[in-house]
C-alpha cells in the first residue's frame, strides 16, 4: 500500500513538474517577444505612465530588453530542470512531454492574452482541445508490464 501511494505521489509531482516546465516555457516566450519584439516595451512603459513621464520609457527601452534577455535565459534553463524532474517522476516520457506541450501551449495563449491582447481562431482551440482530450487518454490509462519486467515479477 506505501509502494502504491508513493507511486501516486511521484506521479502526481511528474504532472506538476511537466505543467510547470509548461509554463516555464510559455514564460520563455513571452520574454523573447517582448526583447526582441517591435516596441511592446515602450507601450507597456507608456500606459503605466502619465503623458508627462513618456521620456522615461525612451531610455528605459534598452535596460527592460536586457532584462527580459536574461530572463528569457533563466526561464529555459529552469525549464529544462524542471521539465528533467518531470521526466524522471512520470510513469513514461510520453505523459512528461505532452503535458509539458500542451500546458506550454495553454499558457502561452492566456499570456499573449494577457499581456498583448491577442486572440486564437476556432481551429486553434479545436487543435488544443483535441491534444487535451489525447493528454487525458494519456494520463487515465494503466501503464503495461513489459514482456521482461512480467518475468521478474514471476522469478
């Protein structure tokens, strides 16, 4: 019974870590657009600020890119951790990377969303929901013995 529980628990973690590299990822994303994207930096800056404060978005333009440059290096490295520990604690690589994918592609439509406005077609959503009801399909299924691991369970 603590065998199985711990199981259920090292699963569980494996899902977390692959839905937070998802995230990780997404977050990636939305650090290089807004370093090396038009001048989304700048209008950000400039609708938090009053009309009479604009000038401190010129000369904050460049420290802001460098910052989301180094954030969008931190967040792939702490990605790619994470998304090894989500390797690691998941019954297969299969159910990691998948979830990982999906929840990649979930968050970066509400931070795009979020922060810049933007909005998917139907297709999008019909494409992502199709890969949510195949993750399910994934994470509800029973992992088989192989051939090899029956024979020493039997030993």
């Amino acid at each position: 019974m603590a065998s199985l529980m711990g199981q259920t628990v090292s699963l569980c973690s494996g899902s977390f870590f692959a839905l937070f590299a998802g995230f990780l990822g997404a977050s990636a994303s939305l650090c290089a657009k807004l370093a090396l994207g038009a001048d989304y930096l700048k209008d950000l800056c400039e609708s938090g600020l009053t009309h009479e404060g604009h000038h401190v978005c010129d000369w904050l333009r460049l420290p802001l890119r460098l910052l989301c440059g180094v954030l969008l290096f931190t967040c792939n490295a702490v990605m790619w951790t994470v998304f090894s520990k989500a390797l690691r604690h998941s019954s297969s690589s299969a159910k990691a990377t998948v979830t990982t994918t999906a929840s990649n592609f979930v968050f970066s439509a509400f931070l795009g969303r979020l922060i810049f406005g933007e909005s998917h077609a139907a297709l999008w959503w019909v494409g992502i929901s199709l890969t949510l009801c195949g993750l399910m399909v994934l994470h509800t299924s029973m992992p088989q013995s192989l051939p090899w691991e029956m024979d020493k369970k039997e030993k």
